[in-house]
C-alpha cells in the first residue's frame, strides 16, 4: 500500500492529500490506534479540521481502486459505515455496509469488501457465513479477492471454524483467488498464509507442505524488487515459507544479502535471524540478534530481539545472559503503546523468566 501511494501515479495527489505514516510504536500514538486501528494494511482519509475519520479503506488495492477511493464519492451507507469503523465502532459499521449491500449499484463490490474488513472485529463465525453468501456471486476482481482474504482471516485461526463447511467453502474460493490475474503480490502472500493455516488446522500435513511448496516457488518466480518496501515485503514472506517448509537455508543467502542493502532496518536483522533460529545456527542468531539491536529497533521489535536471543543463551546453558536478555526484553515491552500488545508481550515475557529460575 505504501509502496503504491509513494509511487509515480500519486504524485498530483500531492496538493490535495498529505500522506501521513501513523507509527505502531510511537508512544503519541496510542489513543489514536486503540481507538481506530482495525488491521494492517488500514487507508483513512481524515478532515484536517475535526480530526474524524471520514473514508476507510482496509486491506490492499489496485493503483485504479486508490484513485477511486481517493477520487470517488461513496455511496452514503458506505460513507456512513466508514466513519463507524474509523472510530472503532465495527457493529455500526457492519449495519451500514449491510444497508449498502441491499441497495443494487455499482458499489455493491466495494460495500461486501468493506463489510469484510469489519466482521471480524464483530463475530468470525457470522463472517465466514456471510461470505460464503456473498462472495461466490462477485465478479472475479479485486473486491472479490479483498473479501475472500478477510473471510480467510476470519476462520484460519479457528481450528472450529477452518473444518466447518463454511471454512471449506473459503478455502475453495481461496484457491481460486490465487490464480486470478487481479491477485496482488501481498494478496498471494496473505493467502497463503491463510491456507497454510488451514490445513494445518485440518490435520493435513501433507496439504499444509503443498501450500508451503507453492507460497515459496511463488516469491521465487517474482522478478527483483523495485523498492525497499518491495523487497522487506517479500523477505518477510520468503522466510516465513521456507520456515514453513522446512528448508530455510533456501531463504539465508537472500536473507543475509538484503540485511546488508537495508543497513538501518533492524527487521533484516531479525528475518535472517529467524531463518538461523530454523536452521538450528545459535551463535549466528546471536550475532544477527546483536546487530539488529544496533540498528534502532522500536520498543516492540527490541522485546522480539532479547525474546529470539534469550532463548539461544538459555540452549547453550548461560541462563544469566537469559535473564538478562528477558528482562531487557520486559523493559522495552513496558514502552510499546498499544495496550494489548504491550500486555501479551509482557505477560509472555514474564512466563519466560520464570521459566529461566
């Protein structure tokens, strides 16, 4: 999305819009994303004047959907909807789509698309079942994809929910979205994601390494990237399914190259880490943990770092660097700004050291 925005096609927007990055980690922001964030990645257009969310977009889009969105006037159950959902209110907003969804017109996509991205926050079940009723009918464009990704998302994560019929409905339409022309790179990848957790949730070992098999020969077959954030996005991606596989010394060489081009990202750091970790190479996470932290991570990153390192010093026996790192990890947690991440990453933390007494 940031990637999109930033680019050539945007560049007139640039006297009516000002582009703003909301930090996750910066402590200012913390009313404001507990009270508006609904998932990554989140567009909101906002009045300058009253500081109200007044458009939402959730989830990715084509450079043509953000100009419209941009450019175009929203039906006004649509509109209504997104003001509900920039300000956190997702029941209201789900009741506001279904409105807009009852009316025919051209905008009919955009509201189930829309409708998606605030269910979850409502109820997955009744997300998983409103999709399978909406979705099937949707041409194949990218509010069809946008609106299957969410309904993904919605029963993935649930072991219930993923074997339901239901749930086998979306996995179907999953996998027809993954072979659309109109299916983004990050689309693919939040695919298949999704399907791998699906499978495994079906106790299917051997679907959930088919999946594992395709997610990685998809990022091998992308030409080279055109940006940082191109190539972040799909390192991330990279790592997460050789892991997956099995095989992340099919990951390490890329890993270590782009660590080096991204010298300031302390997230390079920590996705080669990763791959050690998987690999079973202790004192190369180590080493990767130590210049990761040397690169300015924020408070959340930082407690990721001693969480991976701590766990290899404890492996090797020298449970005082554990500690040490866990409670290095803690007083960093205390500083992320969002309370339920500042929360779970505090109470994992926690259980950690009490595990290294």
């Amino acid at each position: 999305m940031r990637a999109t925005l930033h680019g050539p096609a945007f560049t007139s927007y640039a006297g009516r819009f000002v582009w703003l990055d909301i930090n996750f980690d910066d402590p200012k922001n913390e009313a404001y994303l507990a009270a508006h964030l609904q998932g990554f990645p989140t567009l909101s257009i906002i009045d300058p004047d009253s500081e109200v969310v007044t458009r939402i977009w959730a989830g990715s889009a084509t450079p043509d959907q953000l100009a419209g969105f941009l450019d175009g006037t929203p039906d006004a159950a649509i509109a209504r909807g997104d003001a509900l959902l920039g300000k956190g209110d997702s029941k209201g907003a789900v009741a506001a789509y279904e409105e807009a969804i009852a009316k025919p017109g051209p905008q009919h996509d955009h509201a189930v698309e829309q409708l998606a991205s605030a269910l979850p926050g409502v109820d997955p079940k009744a997300c998983a079942s409103r999709l399978v009723a909406l979705a099937p009918p949707m041409p194949r464009q990218h509010p069809f994809v946008n609106s299957i990704i969410a309904g993904m998302q919605c029963v993935a994560y649930n072991p219930e929910l993923a074997i339901s019929d239901d749930g086998k409905t979306l996995e179907a339409l999953a996998r027809e979205a993954l072979e659309l022309p109109v299916t983004g790179e990050d689309d693919h990848y939040q695919l298949f994601e999704s399907l791998y957790q699906m499978r495994t949730a079906a106790k299917d070992p051997d679907g959930a390494k088919q999946i594992a098999t395709s997610y990685l020969a998809y990022i091998d077959a992308r030409p080279a990237p055109t940006s940082d954030d191109e190539r972040m996005a799909r390192d991330l991606a990279r790592v997460r399914a050789a892991v997956k596989l099995g095989t992340p010394d099919k990951a390490i060489a890329v890993l270590e190259a782009s660590e080096k081009l991204l010298a300031n990202d302390p997230e390079a750091s920590m996705r080669v880490a990763t791959a050690y970790d998987a690999a079973k190479r202790p004192d190369d996470v180590i080493a990767a943990v130590t210049r990761g932290l040397a690169r300015a991570p924020t408070p959340t990153e930082t407690a990721r770092f001693y969480v991976l390192r701590s766990k290899h010093y404890a492996a090797k026996g020298d449970k005082a660097a554990a500690r040490k790192d866990v409670e290095a990890g803690l007083a960093a947690a205390a500083k992320i700004p969002v309370a339920q991440s500042r929360e779970g990453t505090t109470a994992f933390l926690r259980r950690q050291l009490d595990a290294l007494k």
